[in-house]
C-alpha cells in the first residue's frame, strides 16, 4: 500500500508516481485466451475442414459460419440514388446543398444515415470555405495594416 504523501488532496497518485502505471502490458492475452489457443492450435485446420466440408453439404449454419469470413458485411458504399448537388464554393451553395439533402431524405430517397454521411461531408466543405475566407480576409488586414507604415515612411 502506498503512503499517504504519494497522494494529492483528492486522493489521486501525484505526478512521478510509479505505483499507478502498474497493470497488464498493452496487447497480453488473458490466461484463459491463451489456454483455448493452445488447444485449438492442433486441430484448426481439421476443424475449419469440417466445417467447409459441412457447408458444401447443405448445412445451414455451418454456411452461417463461413459466410460472413468468406463475404464480409459491406462497410460504406455509394449513395443509391444519386442525388443532385451544387459545387460547394460558397456558403449560399452550402445551404442549397443541405436543403437538398433534406428533401431526398424527405421523400424517401436517401436513408437517415445516407442523409447524415452527405451532410457530414457537406459540412467539411463549409468549414473549408470558411477558412479560405478567413485566410483572404486575414490576408487583406495584413496589408492593409502594413500599406500606411510604407506611406508615412515615404513622408519623412
């Protein structure tokens, strides 16, 4: 058990204290994990024979096994159907495009999470717009600020 000066006023190890990095090491397998490898480990390949062999036969859930190893579940894919956006170089053509969306998702022609997946893309190109108009403006305060210093150079 640690002291009680190892602790700050909330009872929390103080910084530099090595009592709290104490546990299992990142990525160690528990016990029991490594005991079924083990015992699995001698008869994989006769079991994933079995299997394949069952399935080719007809059996259904060996077929329930394997399918989702052999045909993953699809992550993402297009939008199905298309819909039409603006090119998205202003904040105006951001709006137009999230009306747009809404009423593609309104009539049933894009899924909530469709909807949502456009909209989140949408939404990157605005905060792009919005920082190539704050670069410019930016830019145009910088000479602004340095225009009338050459001007009163030129005056003395």
């Amino acid at each position: 058990m640690s002291k009680k000066s190892d602790h700050d006023a909330r009872g929390r190890f103080k910084p530099g204290n090595q009592a709290g990095r104490k546990g299992k090491p990142v990525g160690s397998r528990h016990r029991t994990t490594r005991m079924l490898d083990a015992l699995g480990e001698d008869k994989a390949e006769d079991i994933v024979q079995t299997t394949i062999s069952l399935a080719v036969d007809g059996h259904l859930e060996a077929t329930a096994l394997l399918l989702p190893y052999i045909w993953p579940k699809r992550k993402g894919g297009r939008v199905l159907p298309p819909i039409d956006l603006p090119p998205l170089q202003t904040a105006a053509d951001v709006v137009e495009a999230l009306n747009r969306i809404t009423a593609a998702t309104a009539r049933g022609e894009l899924t909530v999470e469709e909807a949502d997946a456009l909209a989140a893309l949408v939404e990157r190109s605005r905060e792009a717009i919005a920082t190539a108009v704050l670069a410019a403006e930016l830019a145009d305060l910088r000479a602004m600020l340095t225009k009338p210093k050459e001007a009163d150079d030129d005056q003395s």
